[in-house]
C-alpha cells in the first residue's frame, strides 16, 4: 500500500509571531528593516523565520507599502540585442535600489492586444522606461514617472531623456571612413526618430567632410529586412559607393547578406560599418565597424533619473542627459579601393 503524506501548509506571518512570542505587527516590523525593534526581538522572530521555512509574501508587502517596487520597461522587439547593454546597466542599479524590472515589447497578437503601458499602469509599477517610439501607446496623462532612452520623433510630456550623441557618433564613422579614402559613402536609414538622427547627421557632417553621401532605405524598418531592401536600392540605382554606413548593426547585417548574393565582398570590394556595437557586431560574428551608443552608461543614467523621480525631485523640471559615443574599429572596413 502507498502511503500519501500530506503536504504541510506553508508557514504565515501568524505562525512566526506566535513561535517568536511577539505580535504580528512586530513580525511586520522586523521583515520591512525599521529600526524601532529591539535587538532580542529581532533575533526571536529571525530565528522563527528561520525554523519555520517562512517566506514572506511580496505582494502583501506591497499592499501595505502602497508601492509595488517594480518599474516597467517598453522595448520594440525582443530580438535586437542592442538593447542588452542598456538593460544591464538599468538593472545594476535598480537591482541594488531593490526594483524588480519587468519588460515587455510591441508584440501584437490575437491573444494578447494590451497596450503595454497601459499594462503597466494598470500593474502600479512605481516608473516607467521606454526604449521605443512612443506613438501609438497610451501615454497621455501618465501618473507616473518616466523616462525615455534616445532622441524620438515623439516626446511623453514630463519625462526624462537619456541619449546616446547621434551626431557625434556618425561623425566618428564618416571621419574613420574618410581617413580610409572612401568619398563615396551610402547611408542606409528606416522608420523612427533614432534613425532620423543619424540621417539628418550622415547629410550634414558627410557635406562638411567633403563626402559624396547617398540615403537608401527610407521607410524601411530598422531591422536586417530593412538593411537588405535598403542595399538592394541601392544596387539597383547604379550609384557608386565604396562605403556604406548602416543606422544600425542589424541593418548592416541585412545589407551584407545582400551584397554576399551580389557577389560583393567585406570589405575587399565595400566597407561596411554599422552603430550600437550589438552583439552581432562582435569579433565573434560579423566583425563588423561600429559606433558604441554606450548602453550601459545610458541604461545606468535612466535608472538613477527614474529613482530621482520616485524619490523627492518628482516636480523638478524634465531632464536631457548626453552620453558620448565611441568608435569601434573591426574587420569589415578598410582601404577603399
């Protein structure tokens, strides 16, 4: 015969009081870290805690501190890693500020429709981060403070921007390219505010330099799809090149794939250099020329600005914060022909 053992029930706050011999708000008392508990309480209630395996429940913390310790976070799509370095340094210092991080993209789907900060709002997270365009969410009267990682077409009212120097960066890449020779220089852009930066730049410091800059692409996405149709634009319209500068690593990695099937070699034939030094730009990968938008600085700045907000400058004015980007030289750029 099998015998079935019943499973214990998990400890509650009560039990611990009762073990511990104090009250239950003292058991409160000692879990929050408040200071007003005399040291043999605290070490009876740790010791009960202790013994009887108690874990303390997160979400009933949070209903009785009004605050949920949680801070949401709107990213475009969950396979461009070049949101990696800003994520990690977010967490660095959400994590030591003992903030949950919750992220959440712009995925559609028949089964799930929610806006994603209307999600959050609705989840009490104490801030908000968006890595992505804002139009098209609900972001109208936002309670809540937010702040918002790159230059976009649109701005929420009210937030914080913490930025990667678009200009500065792509005029890094133009001089890098110049310095090898190349005067022919296509950009290769898509959709998006970020995006626009750089081409707004690309036609100004190319016009400085003395480079014969061309765009393609426009109306793309900024994804390999878009690097792809982008090249193959720029193939078809005839136009000399010896260089092209992608908005992003994804979209230079379409833009290779479609200069591979034109039988153009990296960087024998073309440069390539793309911006953000993804992981897909790495040594291991695509070797690929790139633009560090410093995104763990930047993920770093937003955290502390966001819990500025949370703390006591929640009415001060709206912040613009600059970080200065870096150039990365690899293997796909080199002597123009």
């Amino acid at each position: 015969m099998t015998e079935i053992t019943e499973k214990a029930k998990p400890a509650t706050i009560y039990d611990v009081a009762l073990k511990a011999g104090v009250s239950k708000s003292t058991v409160s008392l000692v879990i929050r870290g408040e200071s007003n508990v005399s040291e043999e309480k605290k070490l009876l209630v740790q010791s009960a805690i202790e013994e009887l395996d108690y874990r303390p429940s997160r979400f009933a913390q949070q209903l009785a501190s009004h605050k949920t310790r949680s801070i949401g976070v709107v990213i475009t799509d969950y396979k461009n890693l070049s949101y990696l370095g800003f994520l990690k340094g977010l967490r660095e210092i959400l994590d030591d500020a003992g903030y949950q991080v919750i992220i959440s993209d712009l995925h559609r789907s028949p089964n799930f429709a929610e806006d994603p900060v209307d999600a959050f709002v609705s989840m009490k997270v104490d801030g908000l981060v968006l890595a992505t365009e804002p139009a098209g969410l609900r972001t109208h009267n936002l309670d809540i403070p937010c702040v918002m990682i790159g230059k976009r077409e649109t701005l929420v009212p009210g937030s914080d921007v913490v930025f990667n120097d678009d200009s500065t960066g792509t005029r890094l890449m133009l001089e890098h390219l110049k310095q090898l020779g190349h005067q022919r220089v296509a950009h290769l852009t898509g959709v998006g505010g970020i995006a626009i930066n750089r081409r707004v730049a690309f036609a100004e410091h190319a016009k400085e330099l003395g480079l014969l800059g061309s765009v393609f692409g426009e109306g793309q996405p900024t994804t390999e799809i878009g690097g792809y149709m982008g090249t193959k634009e720029l193939l078809a319209s005839g136009k000399a090149f010896t260089a092209i500068y992608a908005a992003n690593d994804y979209m230079a990695a379409g833009a290779f794939s479609a200069l591979k099937e034109a039988g153009i070699r990296v960087p024998e034939d073309v440069s390539l250099a793309g911006y953000d030094d993804s992981p897909i730009a790495s040594e291991y990968l695509l070797k690929l020329t790139t633009v560090d938008e410093q995104g763990v600085p930047v993920g770093r700045q937003a955290a502390s600005l966001l819990l500025e907000r949370i703390g006591q400058n929640a009415t001060s004015a709206p912040k613009n914060i600059s970080i200065a980007p870096t150039l990365v030289v690899r293997g796909s750029t080199a002597k123009a022909k």
